[in-house]
C-alpha cells in the first residue's frame, strides 16, 4: 500500500464514500479500524512536520516566507527584461506568461531538488525506530506546494492588471495543481532513493534540472517548436502542465484533457513503482547515511 498515498486526497474520497454508507455498525467499524487511525496519525504527521520545516527554513529570517516570492520575482525582472524588451518574443500579455511559467517551473524544481536529500538531511528521523520514512518525500513536495500557492495571489493580481478575465474554468485548476503534486511526488521517491547510495544524485538533477527549464516553455511559447519535433517535444512532461496552467488562467478556457489524462496515468504507474523501491531499499538508509 502506498502509505495512503496523497494523504489528503485519500482523506476527500473516504469523506465522500462515507456519505453513502447507511448502516451506523459499517460506519464505526471503519472509524475504529487500524487503518484509519493510521491515516490519520501519518496525516497528522506530515501536517506537523510541514509546518516545523516552513518555520526552520525562515527561522531568524527577517522577510520570512516572502523569500519564496522573490526568487522567481527576480527571474521575471530578467527574463522579462532581456525576452519581453531586448528581444521582444511578440506574446501578449508576456509578464503574466512568464510568470505563470516562472511558478508552476519553481515548485517542481525546487520540490524535485530538496526531495533528492531529504533522507540524507534526515539522519536522526531515520535512526528512530519505527519512524514512517517513506512521508519524508510527501513532506518536500507539500512544502514547496505552500510556496507554490502563496504565489498564487501575485499572480492572480498581475492576471488583474494584465486584463485578463477570469472565468468559471478556474475551478478545474486545483485538478492540475493535484496532477503536478502527483508527478513531482513520483519522481521524488526515485531521486530520494538514488542519492542515499550515489551522492552524485543531486548534482546531476540540477544539471538536469537546468536542461528542463530551457527545454519547457517557461519563457517562449510551443509555436516555436518545429512542427515536426512536437512528439519530442512532448515528452516532457512539463509541457503540457504549464500548457494546461495557461490554458485555464490566461485564456479562461479548458485544456486539451488528453495530454494531462496520459500523464496522470503515466504519474501513477511511477508512483507505484517509485514508492515499492523507496519502500524496499529503505532498510538500508539508516547503514548508508
């Protein structure tokens, strides 16, 4: 079992089958059961432990929180600078197009990035017994995910003074936020994993890391891209996310479902498949770290 993987969205779908369950015998039984004080007890666990990691972060920090929004504040300046005035890209709206990108790129980069040492930087969370290690990912990305929709806000004011009329498709947003935690979540176990054994691991996700933010549409659009590259293109699977964020938010309109759709099943498959190695070679992190 994936440890009750997406613990809130796991928590939402018993809420909703709850609501058909008539006998009051089937429903105490559930509550009482030990799978449900576990869920409980690992999503009280994580809620803590998100919260310990966002004060230790800006702890003694003066602007706090805020350092979340600058960084890819400062990038829009500079990119906004050299592609949207030197070189003048010609997209409509561009300081809102780049900073929709800037954001949805953040949070898989930074959460994708922290994830790789969160077992290294863990050492005493590993060494307790009993201790659910596997959280340790969901922790990372959930994390990221706050600063993530602590910028929202910004973003929605610069939709405002951009012009930009936001529609009732807005409401299908939190689908492709759920649609990236799940891919970044994915990937994290897999790089968790890895650079328990090869240090390397993080140093080599930066670099690609890197190649992705120039090979994903963050500051120029996909017309670009040659017809006849666009199968390659899309195999990155940031691509059709930022799409999807732009689609819905600058265009009020709804995505092409079918991109996301394969994705989320491609995001599950290496979910499972992350979480059964995390889980199998875990033993061995206490030895290696």
């Amino acid at each position: 079992m994936i440890l009750f993987v997406l613990i809130g969205l796991s928590f939402i779908l018993t809420a909703g089958s709850l609501f058909f369950i008539k006998s009051n015998t089937v429903l105490d039984k559930f509550l009482s059961s030990t799978q449900f004080r576990q869920f409980i007890y690992l999503r009280d666990l994580v809620r803590e432990m998100v919260s310990r990691d966002m004060k230790l972060r800006y702890k003694r920090s003066f602007l706090g929180v805020a350092w979340s929004l600058i960084n890819p504040l400062v990038q829009l300046l500079v990119l906004q600078l050299i592609f949207g005035i030197v070189l003048n890209l010609g997209i409509p709206n561009y300081s809102v197009f780049l900073f929709t990108g800037l954001l949805v790129w953040t949070w898989f980069q930074s959460g994708l990035f922290s994830a790789a040492g969160v077992i290294v930087d863990n050492p005493d969370l590993i060494k307790r017994p009993n201790f659910p290690i596997a959280i340790l990912p969901i922790v990372t990305v959930t994390t990221h995910l706050i600063h993530f929709l602590l910028a929202l806000p910004i973003l929605f004011i610069f939709l405002i003074f951009s012009g930009v009329q936001l529609t009732t498709v807005i409401l299908i947003l939190p689908l492709i936020i759920l649609l990236q935690f799940l891919l970044t979540l994915s990937l994290s176990y897999f790089v968790a994993a890895a650079h328990v054994n090869f240090r390397d691991t993080q140093y080599l996700l930066g670099i690609i890391l890197l190649l992705g933010f120039y090979l994903s549409p963050i500051f120029y659009s996909t017309t670009v891209i040659p017809e006849a590259y666009h199968w390659l293109y899309y195999l990155n699977p940031m691509v059709s996310l930022i799409e999807a964020y732009r689609t819905i938010l600058m265009d009020g309109q709804l995505p092409n479902f079918l991109p996301p759709i394969i994705l989320l099943v491609i995001s599950l498959v290496v979910l499972i498949l992350g979480h059964t190695i995390f889980t199998r070679v875990s033993y061995k992190f206490v030895e290696e770290i």
